[in-house]
C-alpha cells in the first residue's frame, strides 16, 4: 500500500472538520455569530414633528396672453406662451392644463398663472415698459395626445389665445 500525498490529505482533513462545523450554529466560534443576528427597526426620513403642510397656490391668471406659438418635436410639441402682468415682479409663471391635459372634445386648455410679487415691495410698483414686464412659460405634449387634439387654448385673465390645426 502506497502512503497518502500530504497534497490531499490536507484538503480531506480541512473538507471532514470543515462539515463537522455545522452543529455550531449557536457557537461563538462560528464567525457567523459573532455580531450577533441583524433587527428591523422602523426608521423614517420625517423629520420631527412632520413635515409642513404645503401652502396654497397663491398664482393667479396672468393679466394678459400675448403670444401663444407651437413648436413641433419629433415626439410632440411645445406650448410656449408669453403673458404680460400688470407691474415688474411677477414670477412663478406656469401652464396649468385642465383635466390633466386631456383633450376634451378635441380642446386641450391651459390656465397661464403667476405669482404676485410681494405687496409694497418696490418691484410690485413698477411698470415700466411691456417688454420688462414680459414673463414665460411653456408645457410638453406628446403625441399620443397631439393626436386627439384640434385647438389649443390658454386662459389669461383679459383674454385668452388658441391655435387650431
């Protein structure tokens, strides 16, 4: 009978105590043990106390549209509108699509909204010329509701403008 290489009398000495560690669940010589078993605890980013109540939309429909253009993308188009308030400050300015724009009988309409600057500051006095006064806005469509829709109409608060196809 030839002896057994220490080559594989190693690994057969290792794979035989390696099998027997397996009744040491419970054992500190078990490296699985040693920081002991994890917990769940619930945890929340809320801070103390909660979180503030979100104030009102206090924007209020632009005194008037000036210009209403569409611009085609090749997944939609763009609403870009301008409107011009009554004094410097305005900012905030927004489309606000009704029934979460939707055509409604081939009509999608935006509400065209601002912001007031605040009450007696020197910006809420000035008028100055049109163009200074000028603010922005624009809102995506995409195709799929480009598709049921005629006319476009945005709402100022003396008028409003829309474009039909």
């Amino acid at each position: 009978m030839k002896p057994l290489r220490p080559a594989l009398v190693l690994p057969l000495a290792l794979s035989v105590a390696l099998a027997g560690c397996g009744g040491w669940k419970e054992s500190r010589v078990n490296p699985r043990n040693w920081f002991g078993h994890s917990q769940s605890a619930a945890t929340t980013l809320e801070p103390k106390g909660g979180y503030l109540k979100a104030k009102e939309d206090h924007r209020v429909l632009v005194a008037e549209v000036s210009t209403l253009e569409i611009k085609r993308t090749p997944t939609g188009a763009i609403v870009s509108v301008t409107g011009l308030p009554p004094t410097q400050g305005w900012w905030g300015a927004a489309l606000e699509a009704d029934d979460d724009a939707r055509p409604v009988d081939g009509v999608i309409t935006y509400r065209f909204v601002v912001a007031p600057p605040e009450p007696g500051s020197p910006a809420a006095q000035r008028v100055m010329n049109a163009g200074s006064r000028t603010v922005t806005a624009a809102a995506f469509i995409n195709n799929v509701r480009l598709a049921d829709t005629r006319k476009i109409v945005v709402v100022g608060a003396q008028n409003e403008r829309s474009i039909s196809r």
